[in-house]
C-alpha cells in the first residue's frame, strides 16, 4: 500500500495559508462583536439589498431635513425675538406720548422727542440682527445691516419734510417719504424685497421666514417715531400745542400699527410651531429607520461571543502544532 506525506515546504505553507483564514475570521469575528453590526451584509441580505438602500437613502435625506430644520429654527427664534422686543418699545414710547399732560413744554417736550429717538436707536439695532452670520431683516441681503443708521434716516426724513408748515403738512411728507420706492425704501433700507427661500424640512414641506424691515407694519412704526423725534426742529417753529399734537399722534399711531405687528409675530410664531412639529416627526421617523437598519444588520452576542471564542481556540491551536513542528529535530526523532 502506497502512502503519502507532505514535505516541510508544503506543511509551512498549509500552516501560513491556515493561519491567515483565521486571522481573517477573527478580526470579521471581533469588528462584529464590537459593532453589534454583520461585516459581510450581502450574504445576510442574500444580495436583496434594495430594502436597506432605501433606509440608508431616507437616513441620508433626514440628516439634510435635519440641517435646514436647525437653520429655520434658529431664524424663526431670531426674528421673533426681534419683533418682541420691537414690540416692547412701541408699548413704551405709546404709552409715554399718548399720557403726556397738557402742561407739558419746553424742555419736558424736548425730552418726549429724546425719548422717541432713544427707542428709535433701539428698534433700528434690533432690525439690524444678525443671526448665523446673516441678517435677519434684510431678504436676501444676508451680508448686510437692513437699515441705516439713525441719523441717516432721520437727515433723510427732515429733507423729505422741509417744506412743511403744519403738523398735518408734516405728518402727510412723512407717510409719504417712508411709502415712496424712492425714499425710506431706497434711502434707509439696505436690504431686498426679495425673501429668503423656504427651508425644505421634510419631503414636499417648507417653511418660510420671510419678514423684512421694510415691512409695512415696521415702516409705519418707524414713521411715528422719528415724526416724534423731529417734532422739536425749530426749523418747523411749531408751537407748544402743535408739538403736543404731533406726539400724541405719533403715540396713537404705534397704538394703531400693535394690531399689524401682533400680526407679524403670529406668523412667524405660526413657522416656530411647524418647525418643531417637523423637527419631532422626522426625529421619530429617523429612529424608526435606525431600528429597522439594526433589525437587519445586528448580530447574535451570544452567537458571535461564541464563535469568536472557536476561533481564538483555533488559532492557539494553530500556533501550538507551528511552534512544535518548527523544533522537530532527527535526533528527538530517533529518541
């Protein structure tokens, strides 16, 4: 009977060519212990892989929902916090000039126009908000401050309104400097008319932020102020009762436009609660997926610990029979 045997050469590379198996097998073994997550994913699909393409698609498109849900949120918030704060000194000034006493001259009048420009100071910063690095009140002009300064804007109105001699007269060149293309929108607002565009938050939904400072509403306000501010110009030489009228029509004026900003800020208040309801949706919609993905591609622990353990006993193995050929001698042989 014939018998046959592997030379030294040939056991050497059987060993190496075993060893790099295991070696293999064992780190696909431990990355899955480690993951939780199969390493050859088309064998346990058996190449369906449609399904997972689709989750991973979805995942994808979430995260981007994701973003731009941070980016309208983050303006939306802006934007309201602005109007709130618009608001508060439109309540403030109103209230100061619509209770101002009868006996009020001089330098008391002097100083109801000096409070007028402070708020005015204080609307105009706020409308100059930026947000993410970009303005909030200026359209699309995201690099730019949405309005001029005060005094810009005030030099402007007194120009426009040089010409009066009444406080009707004024009160008229004024409404009709800050509706003029030509003059606040031109002159004074640095923006666009031209809103941002909707934020995609979710499949086939958007949601705008589209509020301007020259915004009619915001306009309007900023006319009653500065009418307030400029009352005192001795270039008009009104007198001590026409001063007066023209503040309390200045503070009845902010009274009338509170019902147009209010308006405002629910809308964009209306945004605020769309986004979040979104942003929650798709965070639901984003676990579930997550789920689903690890239904498909999550290993047995306790198979994978086991197997694992196979091929570490394997590999000792292994390496005990290479480390006991390799002192094999003739003369242990024939002992």
């Amino acid at each position: 009977m014939n018998s046959f045997s592997l030379g030294d050469l040939a056991h050497s590379f059987m060993l190496q060519r075993r060893g790099a198996e295991l070696q293999a097998e064992f780190s696909r073994v431990t990355e899955e212990v480690a993951s939780g997550q199969v390493s050859d994913i088309k064998s346990v699909l058996a190449g369906n892989t449609g399904y997972l393409i689709d989750i991973e698609n979805n995942l994808q498109a979430l995260t981007s929902y994701a973003v731009a849900t941070v980016e309208a949120a983050q303006l939306a918030d802006a934007t309201q916090a602005v109007l709130e704060l618009v608001n508060t000194s439109v309540e403030q000034l109103n209230s100061v000039l619509v209770a101002m006493p009868s006996s009020a001259q001089g330098a008391i009048l002097d100083q109801f126009s000096n409070d007028a420009e402070i708020e005015m100071a204080t609307i105009v910063s706020a409308l100059n908000t930026t947000s993410g690095g970009r303005s909030v009140f200026a359209g699309l002009a995201t690099d730019r401050s949405a309005l001029e300064g005060v005094g810009v804007i005030l030099d402007a109105l007194r120009a426009a309104t040089a010409t009066a001699t009444t406080p009707d007269e004024l009160k008229t060149l004024a409404e009709q400097w800050f509706d003029d293309p030509l003059g606040f929108t031109a002159v004074a607002y640095t923006g666009t008319d031209e809103a941002l565009a909707p934020f995609r938050v979710g499949d086939n939904e958007t949601v705008s932020v589209n509020v301007t400072a020259n915004d009619s509403a915001l306009r309007d306000i900023l006319m009653n102020v500065s009418v307030a501010v400029i009352s005192k110009d001795e270039a008009f030489g009104f007198s001590t009762i026409e001063r007066q009228d023209l503040l309390r029509d200045s503070g009845e004026g902010l009274f009338q436009v509170q019902t147009d900003l209010t308006a405002i800020r629910a809308s964009v208040g209306f945004a605020q609660a769309r986004i979040d309801a979104v942003s929650t949706r798709n965070a639901t919609e984003e676990n579930g997926l997550l789920i689903a993905r690890a239904a498909l591609l999550q290993v047995d622990p306790f198979e994978a610990a086991s197997e694992l353990e196979a091929v570490q006993f394997q590999l000792q193995s292994l390496y005990t029979v290479a480390a006991r050929m390799s002192d094999m001698s003739f003369v242990n042989f024939i002992r």
